[in-house]
C-alpha cells in the first residue's frame, strides 16, 4: 500500500488493480499500450506502482464513461505532459467527469474495502458519506457511490482532518460553487443570450434547442477558467501561509546572528583587554628591573 504522506510507489500490481476496481490483466494491457507509465521494479523483480498510477486508471476510466474508444484516450494522454503529478491527474479528471451525468452505482462494503486498500471504518464511511461519494441503504454491507466523487473521498482518508473540518469544507465548496453557478447564469442569461438573441431564436423546441446548443459551448469554457482561478488564487493563499513560517524562521534567524555577533563581539572586548592588561604588566615589570 502507498504510505500516507509520501510519493514512493509501493503498489502491487494486485493493490493496484483493487484500488482502481480493475483487474490485473487490464492494468498489464493499459501498460502494454503505453496508457500507463512502467512500474518501478523492485526487489526480486517485482513492479511497484504509485499514487500516479492510480490517478491515471480513474482518468481512463473516466474517459471510458463517456464513450472514448482506446485509441481515443491513447491520444487524449499522449498530450498531456509525461511528468504530471496525482493532482494534476485528478484535475483532469474532474473536468471530464463535469460533462458526465450522475450515474450513481451500488456497491459492497468489501468492494469499497479494496478500492480504499484497507478495511473501512464506520468514521470512513462517514467521511464518505459527508462528501456525498456515498450514501448507505437498508442492507449495512450494501452503499450506493457516487464514481465521480468517490475516488477524491478515498484520497481524503489518509488525510488528517477531523471529519467535521471535512464538513465544513464541503459546506463552503457547495455554497461558493452554488453562488457562482448563480451569478455566471445571470450574466449568461442577460449578456451572453440577451433579448435580441432570444428574440432570434424563434419559440418552443427551437429556443430550447439554441439555448442548449450556446450552453454546451459556453459550459466548458467557464468550467476551465473557473479552475484555473481557482488554482491560483489556491497558491497565492499557501504562499502567503508558507511566508508567515518564513518570515518567522526568517526573524528568528535574525535574532540568533544578532545574539552570536554581540558574544563574538564581547569575546572579542575581553580577549583584548586582557591583551592590554597583560601588555601593562610587562612593561611595569621591565621598568622596575
């Protein structure tokens, strides 16, 4: 399993192919056809997978729900940089899986258990469930998941944050989203559409026809600025928490040289005044002789 924390690819092909809800012939095939870098091989030969890897089989998978062929998703992934992280991967991801529509799944508590690589707590099932990757039904062994949620859910567990903080979060993803959502169709209806287009665009199954046809244009194109802004408003908000550690250890830093300069600076003092002193003895002493 992936040690929490860290990048190192410490996945069977096994753990993987569970994690991933695939099977190890479809990992070894993906790996055939380059849809998946190499593992790194390990003691006795054996291939260790990573966070990455695990990333880029939810993207596939992703893609497959909507119908991309191979050869498709072949040349989708070939433009991508070879170097992108787990968390650009999953960006990808959530974009795509934004046109998808809710297909919600039913699933078991054992199936969950390999695609998380461990046996779930109820405290997980409720972390899960707070991020609406999942809901319970009447049979306890038995959940209905959400497959574009569930898989940033899973992500989350290793992650130590108290499940109300988790709660919290998502309250705010939700309210924001919901406000943007509201304000960008407002201007959409007032300023992309406007009177004189939905004048233009006839009555009935024809107005709904063009408005959907504008939409699906528009719809992508906000989905990825969104993103980006987002992104970067993100770093700017880390690097300004990082700064205040920095300047920190920037101040303390400061005050230890200042310490060090003024001890170097009062040895310094002593040393010569013992100089002067020892240098006043001798000359009394050679007068008296």
């Amino acid at each position: 399993m992936t040690t929490p924390g860290t990048e190192e690819p410490t996945l069977t092909v096994d753990e993987l192919a569970a994690r991933a809800g695939v099977t190890v012939r479809t990992v070894r095939f993906y790996g055939t056809r380059g849809l998946l870098p190499p593992p790194v091989i390990g003691p006795r030969r054996v291939g260790h997978y990573g966070p990455e890897h695990l990333s880029r089989l939810a993207l596939i998978e992703q893609l497959q729900r909507h119908g991309m062929t191979l050869s498709a998703i072949e040349r989708y992934l070939s433009q991508l940089p070879p170097d992108l992280s787990e968390d650009d991967l999953a960006i990808h991801r959530a974009l795509v899986a934004s046109w998808g529509p809710d297909s919600p799944e039913e699933t078991t508590r054992e199936q969950l258990d390999r695609r998380a690589g461990r046996e779930l707590s109820e405290e997980d099932i409720d972390r899960l469930a707070s991020l609406d990757a999942l809901e319970r039904t009447d049979d306890p062994d038995r959940f209905r998941i959400d497959p574009k949620v569930l898989h940033l859910g899973l992500r989350l567990l290793d992650v130590p944050i108290e499940l109300e903080t988790i709660r919290a979060a998502h309250t705010v993803v939700l309210e924001y989203t919901r406000s943007a959502a509201r304000d960008l169709g407002r201007l959409f209806r007032d300023e992309v559409w406007g009177p004189e287009r939905d004048h233009e665009s006839g009555s009935g199954p024809e107005r709904i026809q063009a408005k959907k046809s504008l939409s699906a244009h528009m719809q992508p194109l906000v989905v990825e600025a969104l993103v980006i802004a987002f992104q970067r408003s993100m770093k700017q908000e880390l690097r300004a928490w990082y700064g205040q550690d920095a300047e920190g250890a920037e101040s303390a830093g400061g005050a230890e040289s200042r310490e060090s300069a003024e001890r170097t600076e009062n040895a310094e003092r002593t040393e010569n005044a013992e100089r002067t002193e020892n240098a006043e003895r001798t000359e009394n002493a050679e007068r008296v002789d």
